[in-house]
C-alpha cells in the first residue's frame, strides 16, 4: 500500500493527464455511439415519411378518381339545389308576411296596453 501512495505521489501529474485522455477516450466513444443512433433514427425517418408521403399519393389520386366520377352528380344536384331554392324563396316571402301580421298584432296590443 504505502509503494502504491509513493507512486501516486511520485507521478501525480503523469496520472492526472492519463485520466483525463481515459475521460477523453470514453466521451469520445460515446458520442460515436450517440451519433450511429443518430443516424439510424434518420434513416428510420426517411422511411416514414417515404411511406406517409406513398400514402397521400395513393390517398389524392383516390380522391381525383372519385371527383371524376362526382362530376356529373353534382351536375345533377346542382340543377335540383336551384329548384330548392325556388320553393325556399316562395317559403321566406310568406314567412315574411306572417312576421309583418305579427308585428301589426303587437304593436295593436302595445298601443291598446299604453293608452
């Protein structure tokens, strides 16, 4: 033990530098493991984004084959919406005269309530 302290003592600089290269090696090492981890993960990513990116291809060429399709329906649709909107447009003007009835009724209650 005491030949192990003398030996410390007698080349403590030496040993000092020593660690510290020991320290050097071991981050060194480290980041080399960090960075193939690293680099896994992006090939890893590049793959998902390969397959999500085949996905939405597939996904909007469903959908332009479907709006092909879609078109002549909506054609169709458009001219029964216009019908529609005829009848809603005969609708609001009687629910219109309906509101001026109303509103001819309450103001009659109103001046009869305030005179």
């Amino acid at each position: 033990m005491e030949e192990l302290i003398r030996f410390c003592q007698r080349y403590q600089g030496l040993l000092k530098e020593a660690a510290l290269v020991l320290m050097g090696l071991l981050i060194l090492l480290l980041l080399a493991r960090i960075l193939r981890q690293i680099k896994r993960l992006n090939r890893s990513l590049g793959d998902i984004i390969g397959n999500v990116q085949a996905y939405f291809d597939v996904i909007l060429r469903d959908e332009e084959e479907e709006e092909l399709v879609r078109e002549p329906m909506q054609i169709h649709k458009m001219e029964e919406t216009r019908e529609d909107s005829r009848d809603k447009r005969e609708l609001t003007a009687e629910q219109e005269k309906k509101k001026e009835e109303d509103e001819k009724l309450f103001n009659a209650v109103l001046q009869e309530y305030f005179s």
